[in-house]
C-alpha cells in the first residue's frame, strides 16, 4: 500500500441485522468473512493511484474533560496505554478475536468512567496509513439500528449495521503531511469533521504491531450510557479490503454490515451486558 494519505468521497449502502449470542463470535462461520471481502460485485475497488486528503476540519470544538459529576457510566477498568504490551493490560474479558485476521491478530475493548480504550494488535499497522476505523452509535437510549455510509478512505466506503455518533478514526502515522488523520469524526459532510485530535492519545508499539487509543465520553456524547460499536482495519488490497473485523461478523464490504456489539456502559466492562447483534 502507497505511503500516502488517501481521498475522501461517499456512496450509500443498505442494512440488515441479525441477533446472536455472546461468546464472542468469528468469521468461522461466514466464508466470506475469511478474506475479509464479499462477492466481485460487491465491493468497492481501490484508487489505482491514491491522492493526500484534504486537510480536516479543524479538531477544536470539542474538550476532552470528564463525564459530569452524577454520571452513571461504571468506574471499571482503566487501561495504561503507552505502547508498551497495551494488550496485557487488558483481561482475558475484554480480549476479542477478530475475522479476517491478517495473522494472530486480537483486539481489546474496555472503558472506565472517563474514557473509552480500544487496543488492537496487528501486522496491519506495520503500513504506516492503514487505519483503524472504530464506529460507535453512543447514547441515553438506543432505538432501531439503521443502516448507514462509514467514512470513505482510498476509495472504499464502508457498509455499517447502525447508524455512527462518532467515529473513532487513528493509523500509526497520523499526519502524512497534510494535517492530522487521528480523531473523533461525525457523520456530517462525509466524516470530514474531526471534531477532535486524539495524537497526544494513540499509541504505537515499538515492533508497529500494535495500536491503541483512548478515547474520553466527552467527545462521544459526554454521558452516553449505551453504544453500539463496530471496528476494522481499512487494508485496501484487492480481495482484501477490509480485516480486523469486531466483532467478526461485521462485513463492511457488504451492506448491511453484518453483525455489530451493543453495549451497557452502566456496568464494569467484565460484567456488562455485552450483547451480539
């Protein structure tokens, strides 16, 4: 994959979901999901040639202070993310395989009163702009799913199971020389608002195997109570499009997106309500 930052544009895609049942699933199941792509004319090709972005919306709107007091998210597990080992600072809990792995790849969500943390170990991130794209519907309450568009990157746009508040979007080298890449994005204008610069956040580990991001709830709705989440890496290779997949029923090549986590932030991470959808 060319060292350059790619472009932005937008498409529109479909949704279905369908419930399953926690453990944690993979793509075992979906013989698709092993190469991370769907059939030919599904997917979304790559730029033959991809060009920088645009600079990004400037990332200062938002203050990355801490939930108002009262607020009911669960003190839980807070992470020290520095790109030392990140991924043992996580329980076996918290620790996800995901589909469409690029080898023994693995993923850890968590989150304490104050932030969100994601950790994801993979050979992805020895490319210095494949980025790891994290989508997060947060709120008091959730209604239906629906289906929606994810931010478009070297020409693929993503097909999501439920509609983003937030999009969590960090690669190992965030500026490519036209402005920073890692932070918070919403959906408006094709997720071209960074509503916040999440470099001082996101962590590399030395063998560029592993990449990791803290993310605070004041950027994400400031006291959701619930999330959906979905995450991938954007990989871009032909027949290799996206892989990582979390949980590993999500196939974003393919609308509706497949499977996605609904979350109670009330209770601790160990013990929350995880559910698959």
């Amino acid at each position: 994959m060319p060292a350059t930052q790619p472009s932005e544009s937008a498409r529109s895609l479909a949704h279905v979901s369908s419930r399953l049942a926690l453990p944690f699933a993979t793509c075992a199941a979906l013989a698709a999901c092993a190469s991370g792509r769907g059939s030919p004319g599904d997917l979304p090709q790559p730029d033959a040639a991809r060009q920088p972005d645009a600079r990004e919306a400037d990332a200062s709107s938002v203050q990355a202070d801490a939930p108002p007091e009262g607020c009911a998210i669960a003190a839980g597990l807070t992470p020290t993310l520095d790109g030392t080992d990140d991924m043992a600072e996580y329980p076996a809990a918290q620790q996800v395989t995901p589909g469409a792995m690029l080898g023994t790849d693995v993923a850890a969500i968590a989150w304490d009163d104050a932030k969100l943390y994601v950790t994801v170990a993979s050979t992805a991130f020895e490319q210095a702009y494949e980025p790891l794209h994290i989508y997060v519907e947060a709120g008091t309450t959730l209604g239906a799913a629906t289906p929606a568009n994810g931010k478009e990157y070297g020409g693929l746009v993503p097909a999501l199971p439920f509609s983003p508040t937030h999009l969590i979007a960090v690669r190992r080298v965030s500026d490519s020389g036209t402005g920073g890449y890692n932070g918070v994005f919403v959906p408006g204008d094709g997720w071209t608002a960074r509503t916040l610069d999440l470099d001082a956040s996101t962590f590399a580990s030395a063998d560029l195997h592993t990449l990791s991001v803290s993310v605070p709830w004041s950027a994400l709705g400031t006291c959701p109570t619930h999330t959906r989440l979905a995450l991938h890496v954007v990989h871009g290779a032909v027949a290799n499009e996206w892989k990582d997949l979390v949980p590993g029923t999500h196939t974003p090549w393919l609308a509706p997106g497949g499977g996605f986590y609904e979350i109670d932030l009330t209770a601790p991470p160990a013990v929350s309500g995880w559910s698959l959808r």
